[in-house]
C-alpha cells in the first residue's frame, strides 16, 4: 500500500481540483489514445516497441493568453518487445513482451502559437503498477513478474505538439523521455535503462 500512496494522493487532489471547472479559466477533460515505447538499452536482445494504450483525465488552467498549465493522470501501457538470438550470431529462438504498466502525473506548459497549435514541455511522474514478461524462449513459456527486476518510479521529461480543433477537442504527439534508470541494477557492467515512448492522443474537454 505504501507505493501507491503518492499516486492516490495526487489523484484525489486532482479529482478535488475539478470543482473548479466552472470558473471561466480552467476546464477538465479526458483524454485516450496509443503508445509506442521502447527501453533505451537490451541485453543480448534485438528489441522494438511495444504498442498499447492510455487513458486518463487533464486539467488546463489558462493563466495568459500566452501560457496554460496542464496537469494530468492517465494509465499507460509501455515496455518493449524483445527477440532472443543464439549465441553466438545464431537463429531466433523466442521472443517475448515485456509489459510495464503506469499511472502517469505529467504537470505540463503549454505555449499557443497562434489558435490551433501550441507546445507543451513538463516533467512527468510514473508510478509502475504492472511489471511482467510474457512470452516463448527456446520451447519454453516465459511468465515472469517484473516488480523486481524494474524499479517503481519512471521520471521523465515530456516534449510535444498539441492541436486545437475545436472548443472542445484537441490531439497531439509527445516524446517522453525517461531521465532516470528504470532497472535495479548497480553493477558496473550494464548500462542504464531508460524509457523512450511516443503518446499519441485524443482529448476532450468539458
């Protein structure tokens, strides 16, 4: 209970924070779409991303004409998927899905650059609520829980291109770039791990 603390705790302030949805500057919404993530390093694996979702809430809180600021939550599907080689320069012999799920708190500055465009730049805060590799290796099935093996907090830094359609709709793209090492690992030997994923969105506000 003690690691999803800090995620409650965030959601119910945001939560709280849409009463103030009625004031002209700030307005709620919900938001959906796809991910494509992969780890910024593999291990005696040719790895490619993984495709999966998000879903999630923001709030946009207009400050000037020229800045917004915009929190949100959303769950995400990341990881990689990773093809397994016999050593040395030998045939596949598996591959497998390595499936890290998180509750994502990006706290983002949105800059318009004319009605329709805008940039948004901000860190962003993963908390992992699902770790597993799924998968075959050599005959074999791998199932293995990854709680262990991955560390509970991703940060990093989000940079992207949001659309406004409309009053009410919006879509973008963003780059997430991880800052931090993901992988328990103190060895010398191993590089760090960080993750890359593009988030591709829709959302609506109220």
């Amino acid at each position: 209970m003690k690691k999803i603390s800090s995620p409650l705790l965030i959601i119910v302030v945001l939560c709280s924070a849409l009463t103030a949805t009625a004031q002209s500057r700030v307005k709620a919404g919900i938001k959906f779409g796809a991910n494509s993530s992969i780890m910024s390093a593999s291990f005696n694996t040719d790895a490619s991303a993984r495709w999966g979702f998000h879903v999630g809430g923001f709030l946009e809180f207009k400050v000037s004409d020229n800045f917004y600021f915009q929190p949100e939550v959303y769950y995400s599907q990341q990881g990689q998927k990773d093809t397994y080689y016999e050593l040395p320069n030998g045939p596949d012999v598996g591959e497998t899905t390595t499936k890290l799920d998180y509750l994502n708190f990006p706290f983002l500055a949105k800059f318009p650059l004319g009605k329709v465009v805008n940039l948004q730049v901000g860190p962003q805060f993963g908390f992992m609520v699902k770790g597993r590799e799924e998968g075959t290796v050599d005959g074999a099935i791998v199932d293995e829980d990854l709680k262990d093996v991955f560390k509970s907090l991703d940060v990093a830094m989000v940079a992207g291109v949001g659309l406004r359609m409309s009053e009410h709709f919006q879509a973008g793209i963003r780059l997430n770039l991880g800052v931090t090492d993901v992988l328990k690992n103190d060895s010398d030997d191993y590089p760090a791990v960080k993750s890359r994923t593009f988030h591709f969105y829709l959302g609506y506000s109220f």
